[in-house]
C-alpha cells in the first residue's frame, strides 16, 4: 500500500514538472483586451466599441455608407433606378455625435439645428453607426438649404430624387408627424403653401404631396398622396424610401426593401403621359420628427432615383483589419499559436444577444463569422511579399518563423445582416529565436605587435561567422588599433585570426561573439559573448615560437 502511495506522489511530482517546463521560454504579445487595439491600425468597415465587453472590442461598422450590395429594392415598374452612390448625396445627417449639437449634415449643403427637447442615444440603441435621435414629440430638428448646390435650394426644378431614413416609433399612435417639408410658391398671383408630410396614420406612414409637382410651364399642380401596406411595427427599426422618376414620373415608396405603393405625378396618374416635377418654394424647411415619439437614424437625401439602398445593418462583403508589423525581438522567432476571445452580437428589438467563446473557429450558426491570417518576416517592410496564412485561433500554427508578424482578421455578418462578430483580444504566443551560442576555448597568445586568437567552433548548428571585440580599456570591446581596423572584427567561419597592428606593451582584452544571420552589411544577429582573454603584445615574441 505504501509502495502504491509513492508511485502516485511520483507521478503527480512528474506531471508537475513536466507541466511546468512545458511552455518554458514561450512569450506574448496581446492585442486587445486591457491593452487596447492601437496595434489594429488599418481597418476597413470596421469599428472599435465599448459597449459589447468590459474592454473594447472590434466589430464590423453598422454605418453602410453608400454600399450598393446591401439589397435590391422593388423594381416597380420603371426600372429606370440608379446605384446610390457619394457623388448623389444630397444630404447626409448620420446623429452619430454624442451631443446633439453637433448633429450636422455630412455633405454641407444644409444648416441643422436641434430642439433643447432632443436627445442622442449610443451605439447600443441605434440602427447605423454610433448614434441616432431620440423624439419625444415636443420639439423637432431643422433642417434648411444653406448651399446654391443643395436640392431643395428655392426655385430648383428637382429632377430625380430619394429620400430615405430608418425609423423606430415608441408606440406610433395617429397623427405623429416623422417628416415635413414646408415652403411657400407663388401659384396663380398668390402664395400657397408647399408641404411634404410624412405622418402616422391607423399604425402606418401616410405620405402627401402639396403643390410640390409642377407642370412644365409651372402653371398646373398635381397634389399626391397615399400611405404604406404593411403596419409600422412599434419598438422595431424600420427603413422607409421615398423615390421619384423624373423620366416615368414614378413615385414609388419603398419599406424595408418591399414596394408598397407606387403613383405616377401625371396628369392621367399614369405612365406615358407629361410628367410634373417638383420645384422647390421659398423658404423651405424640413422638421424632423416633430410630433413623433421615437429613434430617428442616417436620414438622407440623393439626387437620384435610389435603386438600390441599406435596408441591412451591416453589409455583406464584411470588413477587415490589419495589425502593423509586430516586433517579436529577435530573428526566427516562431509563433506556436495565437488564442483568441470573441463572439458575435445582435440586437433583436429590445433584446440584445451576445455570444462569448474563446479560440476554436468563430462561426455561427446565424452564418455570422471571423477568419484570421497571420505572415511573417526577418523584415518589416518586406511582409507584404509574403502570403497570408490561414489559422484557427488556439490551435498550432506551423511555418511562421520571423521577427516580425502581422496578423489579420475578415468579419462577415449573418445572412441577414442584422449580427456582426466581434474580436475582445489577441494573445501572440511564441517561441523567441534563439541566438547561437559563444564558441568555447577561447585563448590568446602576445606575440610582436600583435595577438593569436584561437577558440573551438560554437556548439550551434546555425552559427555562420564569429565577431572579434577587442580593446585596450577593459570594460570598453570598441578599440581601433589593429591593421584588419576597429573593434568588432568579422572573421568569418573560422577558428583562429591573427590580430596585427597593435601597440606593443599594452594590455589588450578580447572577447568574440558568434552569429546566424546578417542584416545588410553590418547588422549581425549576434549571440552572447565569449570569456574574456587578454594579451599583451612584446617585441621579439615571434609567431614562429608558439606551438
């Protein structure tokens, strides 16, 4: 029984050892987490937020820009339909500042200005970037042409035209007003109103349109309206799309991607007939949610008949970051494996969903995932030559040998657009490159203005050549008297050097270092140094008298 006791104890005190050499000489290097993503300093569509983890994490960014892969709308029945692209928007106003007053119009072409009674919300409660407008039917935001370039500048005859905005009611009740336009037109030898009116109306968006198309000769108006075929769903982000043809004169209004109503500004309220365009009255001025209770985000305007749009938070073809060149400290280091803790996120009405793993591969059933590269190099500026290597965080990653290492990761999102992965942290591990090893049996030996250096080969297998340090200072290895020139000498792979020139008389101390690589001419990855030796040079001591 004793025996069986002590067999156990001797297997648990091998198991400890062996556990706590295992992993000997590894290092780290952690990106993310507590220390932050300044090392991730390229990123394309991707954000950095706070609100997923205790420490900042990476996601995709939820700010679709001017993407026309996001979907394709309802082809009505023109056709005649434009990708939505930069150089057509009008007006762009994203509420991503976190004060309202800084909310503005991206494009500059109109003055924004924000009721006291407004509100901004962060990224947690938005539907694009890192913010919207929260209403709370006391007060509105204005909006009104500031630039001769602007859409909706007095007395501009709008061709094409889109206005888009996602909405997010509190309880959308009758008669809340999301959007008005009002300006005032001289018609017939008197001025009458021109609105645009967007309201809620038996749990859906009513639109109308007055005095705002006109006739070719401007002597005619044709007043439009009508309202969405699907209810508004409260607490539920919705994208609405007003669109107009000035070829067919369609006007068609679009509702998460499904057409849902369509009219013709024509006199016959049909195709094929002379179409009425609108002309912007005096003095307008959009008011944003005036009457409404409720998130507003990225309401834009484009001069264009918008065929395609962002119905879907975050846009198919993903994003993607790069970390700079990560210094490992010495050459053929070799990375193990890298760990990494992530997950994805979505936020479903009032619920937000939030799955944490780490290491493993990150992809989730939603389609939602992360796929990560590393490659590495002797030189930071020539990474770029080599390929990108797949890995799988936690598991070992053969072949990356280099000092330098740069990793890379691609976040898609779910196939429906709605939940991003997200990147918590990095951790580096790997094995620092080991410098070879000092060749042993150094000696020197005086003789007439000079000294014998001799020494056994280094013990390893990757040492190349050998640097000669000397001086006549002890302490100081940088001399410069002998004839082969100033302390370090490269000797080469060789095993012995006759080191002339010096002073007779003088003590002189010398050491020797061996090396695996050089860098350019004079950068050597050198190792550790030898034993010190000294000598000192005396007339008449001859070459030929050592044995």
């Amino acid at each position: 029984m004793k025996k069986e006791s002590l067999i156990i104890i001797l297997v648990y005190i091998f198991l400890f050892v062996s556990g706590s050499i295992y992993g000997l000489g590894e290092e780290t290097v952690i990106l993310g987490g507590q220390s932050g993503w300044r090392m991730a300093e390229s990123r394309t569509g991707i954000a950095e937020v706070r609100q997923v983890r205790p420490n900042p994490v990476l996601v995709l960014s939820s700010q679709t820009g001017f993407s026309t892969t996001a979907y394709s709308a309802a082809s009505g029945v023109s056709g005649n339909f434009s990708a939505i692209s930069e150089p057509a928007l009008d007006l762009s106003i994203s509420f991503d500042e976190n004060d309202t007053g800084l909310f503005r119009d991206s494009v500059g072409r109109y003055k924004v200005s924000v009721s006291p009674n407004i509100e901004t919300v962060d990224r947690r409660y938005s539907r694009a970037g890192t913010g919207a407008a929260l209403f709370h039917g006391n007060g509105p935001i204005i909006v009104e042409p500031q630039r001769t370039n602007a859409l909706f500048v007095p007395n501009n005859r709008i061709r094409d035209f889109s206005i888009e905005f996602w909405l997010y009611p509190q309880n959308m009740e009758n008669g809340e007003q999301v959007l008005s336009w009002s300006a005032t037109k001289y018609i017939n030898g008197r001025f009458a109103v021109q609105r645009i009116l967007c309201m809620s109306s038996k749990n859906k968006l009513q639109w109308s349109f007055v005095n705002f198309f006109t006739s070719t000769d401007n002597l005619s108006h044709i007043n439009v309206e009508f309202s969405g075929s699907a209810p508004i769903v409260p607490k539920t982000w919705s994208h609405h799309l007003i669109r107009f043809d000035s070829v067919t004169g369609m006007i068609e209004y679009v509702v998460n991607g499904v057409s849902e109503a369509i009219y013709y500004a024509t006199p016959t309220r049909r195709e094929n007939s002379e179409v009425y365009t609108p002309v912007a009255g005096s003095n307008g001025t959009f008011l944003l949610g005036e009457n409404y209770m409720g998130l507003i985000d990225e309401f834009k305007i484009h001069s264009i008949c918008a065929g395609r749009s962002s119905t879907v938070k975050y846009v198919p073809s993903g994003g993607r970051t790069e970390t700079r060149a990560i210094d490992l400290g010495q050459i053929d280091s070799g990375v193990l494996r890298i760990d990494a803790s992530g997950g994805r996120i979505s936020i479903r009405g009032n619920v937000t969903y939030n799955d944490f793993r780490e290491n493993g591969r990150f992809r989730f059933s939603d389609d939602s995932e992360m796929n990560f590269f590393i490659r590495s190099s002797d030189n930071p500026y020539l990474l770029n030559r080599n390929q990108w290597v797949n890995f799988t965080p936690g598991e070992n990653i053969p072949g990356i040998i280099g000092r330098y290492v740069q990793v890379a990761v691609d976040f898609y999102p779910s196939a429906d657009g709605e939940t991003s992965p997200y990147l918590e942290q990095l951790k580096i591990v790997y094995s620092p490159g080991e410098p070879p090893m000092p060749p042993k049996n150094f000696t020197a030996v005086a003789v007439d203005s000079g000294v014998l250096l001799r020494w056994k080969p280094s013990q390893s297998s990757n040492t190349i050549g050998y640097l000669v340090y000397y001086s006549s200072v002890r302490g100081e290895l940088f001399g410069g008297d002998a004839a082969l020139g100033p302390s370090p000498i490269n000797v080469g792979n060789r095993t012995s050097l006759l080191i002339e020139g010096l002073k007779n008389g003088t003590l002189y101390y010398f050491r020797i270092a061996s090396y695996d690589r050089i860098t350019g001419e004079v950068n050597f990855n050198a190792g550790e140094f030898s034993n010190e030796v000294t000598a000192r040079p005396l007339a008449g001591l001859l070459l030929s008298d050592i044995q």
